[in-house]
C-alpha cells in the first residue's frame, strides 16, 4: 500500500509539465493506491522570484475546480489539496463554498511559500490557515532555504494553529534537512515529507521521533511518468531507494506508517 502525499497537475506557467494523464499513468505504473494532489497553476511568482504577469494567472478557485473534477473522476484514488494565492489574492466567499461542497475530496490546504513569496506567518497567509482550521484541513507547505520559505516559518504557523496538522514539504528543499529534523521534535502538529529528501533523512527522523512524523511524498509528475524511478535525464530517482532499500533498514511497522499509515490517519483518508 502506497498514498502519495505531494502530487501535482498543471504549472505550465513556471515550465511543468504535468497534466492528469501523466499522474494516472504514474499511479498504474508505480502501484500508487491514493494520491493527494494541488493544481501548480497557482504558482504567482517565477523561478527568479517575478511575479507571473496577470494574464497568465490563474484564480485559485478556477485551479481547485480543475483538481475537484480530477478527484471526481477517480472516486478512491484522487483526493485534492487547495493550493491558494496569498500573494495576489485572499480567500473569498466563492473559495469557501467550493471547499465547503467538496469537503468529502478535499483533504489539505497547500502553501507555497517560495512560487507565492509570501511566509506561511505572513499577515496576507493568515486567513487561509484561519480556513484551514475551521475546517480542520491539514497545511502542506513547499520549504526550502529561502527566505519566505524556510522550515522554522511552518513551525511557527503550526504553533499558531495547534489544532491542525502542518507538513514542512521537502524538509527544506536545497539543505541539509538539520533545521526541519531539529524542528519536528518541538510540535507534535509538525511533520514532514520525502519528497526529494534523502533516505537517510527519514531514517534519522524516524530513529529520533519515532514512525509517526513523517509521510511518503514524491512531486510526481514533475520529472515525468517515470519521476518514481528516474529523471528526465535517466539518473536514478531517490524514490527508488524508499521503495527497495528502506524496507530493509526499518520496521515492517515503520515502514507501513511512512508508506501509507500516517497519511491515511493524518488527512482521514478513507474515512470520509
């Protein structure tokens, strides 16, 4: 059993390339059983930090109507994050009625702190947790090393919102993973992802703070169908070390909390 946590569709705009084919196609290839998924069409700023010109943008409620009707389509199988725009938008009536007829394949809020350069503390991110815990929606947020986006920004928000779940993504893209390692010991409401981050990482986590912190997550289909097992350029994925070394350096227990168990507990999955 497997349940994919970080998965997305669209983000032409800042040059993905990740359309639903492309996940279904990953899900059946890879033996994928669930995977939650947000809309990269809600990126508001490039790779070098500009914001993406207005014309290009697309709202956030038109993005989660497009993840809404993925999910819809494939009952069981798709559930959806709410990827928002703090930085050029704000949460609106329209956006919490979507959420609100959709609670039953909406299973988390999605922060990014570095495509919308804007803090997960900051006073325009606010609202959206304020959302996201009125209807008890775990938080996922992009980390990296930036200065918006840095893991001890999600740790704060986590400490401002103990009744919700917060995922740091990536455990700080870009680092050495120390700072969000350290972090997940100091909220029980804190956890992370795998989602480019070494095997080592999760095992660390795992020998400091026991199964229950950290979650599969992967960004497929960033690098393509094949993203579980290669990139574009055929060098070996990380994830190949999740799927057939890791099941030999911890517990079958463990490993079934990282793989599916924590997520399905965490986000109520299946449970709806």
């Amino acid at each position: 059993m497997i349940i994919d946590t970080h998965v997305h569709i669209g983000g032409d705009k800042v040059g993905f390339d990740m359309s639903e084919e492309k996940v279904l196609a990953a899900m059946e290839k890879y033996k994928i059983d669930f995977m939650l998924v947000s809309n990269g069409d809600c990126a508001e700023v490039d790779h070098e930090q500009k914001t993406i010109p207005a014309e290009f943008q697309v709202s956030q409620e038109d993005a989660l109507r497009r993840c809404i009707a993925f999910a819809r389509n494939n009952p069981g199988k798709i559930g959806v994050g709410v990827w928002v725009k703090p930085l050029t938008e704000m949460v609106t009536e329209e956006l919490e009625q979507l959420i609100a007829e959709n609670r039953d394949v909406i299973y988390a809020l999605k922060l990014h702190p570095y495509h919308s350069k804007t803090s997960p503390v900051d006073a325009k991110t606010l609202p959206y947790l304020e959302l996201a815990n009125k209807y008890k929606l775990p938080v996922v947020s992009h980390t990296g090393t930036g200065p918006e986006d840095a893991p001890i920004h999600v740790y704060e928000a986590a400490k401002l919102f103990p009744e919700i779940p917060f995922v740091m993504v990536h455990m700080g893209l870009g680092s050495d993973n120390k700072e969000a390692l350290e972090l997940l010991g100091k909220a029980d409401n804190l956890y992370g992802d795998t989602a480019w981050v070494p095997m080592d990482t999760t095992i660390e986590a795992i020998k400091r703070y026991g199964s229950k912190k950290m979650f599969f997550g992967s960004d497929a289909p960033i690098d393509g169908v094949d993203t579980y097992l290669c990139n574009p350029w055929g060098e070996r994925s990380v994830y190949q070390d999740y799927f057939h070394v890791l099941p030999e350096k911890i517990s079958k227990e463990a490993y079934k909390d990282l793989m599916w168990r924590n997520a399905a507990e965490v986000f109520e999955i299946w449970e709806k």
